[in-house]
C-alpha cells in the first residue's frame, strides 16, 4: 500500500528520520532562545518509531500522539514549517497558535492530536476507530503512547473496549524504558505485552531503533486490523537521547548513566537508515534548505491576536435535546 506522505522507499524514510531529527534539535535551539516558551519533549533517538509506524498508513488512517509528539505529527505529513510556527505560538501554526509544543493537531492527515494527559490518546483511538466502523470506512487508528501509559487506567480500558468491539486499532507504545526518570522495570509488573495479551490483544514486540523492523511489523498490524482481525499491540523497544523534557539540560537529574547512554546511541536510528542509503549527502541538503525555510517562516509570523484570545474556547452551533430548555 503506497505511503500517503513519500515514505515507499528507504531513501523517503531516511529523509522523514533526518528530519525529524533536525527539526528537534532546532527546537531545542529555539527553546534556548527563548522563542519556544515552555520547553518541549524531545523525540530525538525515537525517530525509527513515528517513521517505521507512519509508512505503513494509508492516506485515510488517523493517530492520536503524545506530549512527545513531533516526530509523530511530521511523519503523518504535516508541513514543517507549520509545525514549528504552533511552537513558536504563531498565527500561521497548524492550529493558531494554541495547541503548542504537547497539542498539535491536523484533521486534514488524520492527526487527530497529540495529547499532554498520559495515554490519553488511546481511548479518542478506540473512538475514532469504532466510529469509522460505523460508517463502513476501512480506516486504521494507530494510538501512540509511552510506557509510563501502561499504568494509566484509560489505556487499559480503552484495551478491553478494541478487544470486545474488535475494532482496527493498533496500539504503538514507545518504550523508551523510563516514564520521566521512573524505569520501567520497577514500575510494570509483568511485561508491556503480557497487559495487552490480558484481553486478547495480538501482541508483538520489535526493535524500535530499526526503521525497517518497524515498518515490517507496523505493516503486519495494519493489514491485521484492517482486515477485521481486531486490534493488536505493538512494542517498539526503544531509547530517547535527551531527557524527558528540555527543563533537564537545567536540572541535569541523574537517573541514567553516560555507558547505558553510549550504548544506545550505538543504535542510533538515523545512522542505521543512513547506512540503507549510503550517499546522504542530497538528502540532507533538502533537509537543512527545509529547516530553515521553516525557521524563517515561524518567526517572521505573526502572533495571535490579543482580541481573538477567547476564540474557539466554545463549541458554536450546537442545539440542545428536545426539552433540555424548557
């Protein structure tokens, strides 16, 4: 199935990798500067997942993200440089300015929003899911979430309702192997696929470093749920490069060592793709021309205006039920 967003070939994918790499590290640069207030959470070191998972959707499939979102809102093929103008708080962002850095949405791509409440994407996914199985759409929700989710009780009851209901969902979560500085291993009992093996849910676990490998398995689960087979759950092992969010680089808390960091950056995703491709070198030329293009547009943009601040706080045009009023 062709990739609605340019990610077919290991050179498309190498490119969405080195994007969105570049794109994180020129947020944190404008975090420094001070033109993104608030910091962000940076998915540098994750980028195999958003990737691998984007390239097996097709153009009518949704995902609901996380606070750590970026990665996944570019490879469903939101534009870069509206991306960066809603963390800039800019007019022209994707959403006005107001989602920021953790609410990034595009109805347009089936981005129906990243989410800064901890698994909270996984039920809008069942939602939405059920939904377009009502309307006798073949769409396909991929719900993205981190292991700190496994945890949270609207993830596991968002689990029992895709199991009972059998409805095309693949469930993506991103273990990085720390929900903030809480590892893992004393937070899940049992195992990430042993909770979603629990209700029934086909279960698969992959190397989330490895572009391809998740690709493969992300595209095995997609035909699974699209084909009526129901939801299944997809481990992606894999290990973020920065702290869980920018306001580390100032606190420099010490949960993880310098050797468990260099053993993973060993594994670095984008040198993994890169070695797929070999000569990068135009690849990355159109990368840096994209980012900085991007850069220029998101702070030569204006900002909302003052007058507007209370715009889209309502829902307008709704009617009330049949006596509600009365």
């Amino acid at each position: 199935m062709t990739s609605p967003h340019g990610l077919d070939t290991v050179r498309d994918r190498y490119r969405m990798v080195r994007l969105i790499r570049g794109f994180e590290e020129l947020a944190l640069e404008l975090v420094r500067s001070g033109d993104i207030v608030g910091g962000t959470h940076p998915y540098i070191g994750q980028e195999a997942v958003a990737v691998g998972v984007c390239s097996a959707l097709a153009p009518g499939d949704q995902l609901t993200s996380t606070h750590r979102g970026h990665g996944h809102v570019l490879a469903k093929g939101a534009d870069p440089a509206r991306l960066l103008a809603e963390l800039t708080g800019r007019s022209t962002g994707l959403n006005q300015g107001r989602g920021g850095s953790m609410h990034a949405a595009d109805l347009s791509l089936g981005i129906l929003g990243a989410n800064g409440i901890v698994g909270a994407g996984a039920p809008i996914a069942v939602g939405a899911a059920w939904a377009a199985r009502l309307a006798g759409q073949p769409r396909v929700v991929a719900s993205f979430f981190g292991d700190g989710a496994l945890n949270q009780g609207v993830v596991l009851e968002a689990f029992n309702l895709a199991a009972m209901w059998q409805v095309p969902v693949v469930f993506v979560c991103e273990n990085n192997g720390y929900a903030t500085t809480l590892p893992a291993s004393v937070a899940v009992a049992g195992s990430a696929l042993g909770r979603a093996e629990a209700f029934g849910i086909r279960a698969v676990s992959v190397d989330g470093m490895d572009t391809e490998a998740v690709r493969e398995a992300a595209l095995e689960a997609v035909e699974h749920a699209r084909s009526g087979e129901g939801p299944v759950f997809l481990e992606c092992v894999t290990y973020r490069f920065e702290g869980h969010h920018t306001m580390e680089r100032r606190l420099r808390p010490t949960y993880r060592t310098e050797q468990e960091l260099d053993g993973w950056r060993l594994r670095d995703p984008l040198q993994q793709a890169a070695a797929l491709v070999g000569d990068t070198a135009d690849l990355d030329r159109e990368v840096t021309e994209v980012l900085s293009a991007a850069r220029e547009f998101a702070l030569n943009s204006p900002a909302p205006e003052v007058s507007g601040a209370a715009d889209h706080l309502y829902a307008s045009g709704l009617r009330p039920r049949a006596g509600a009023l009365g």
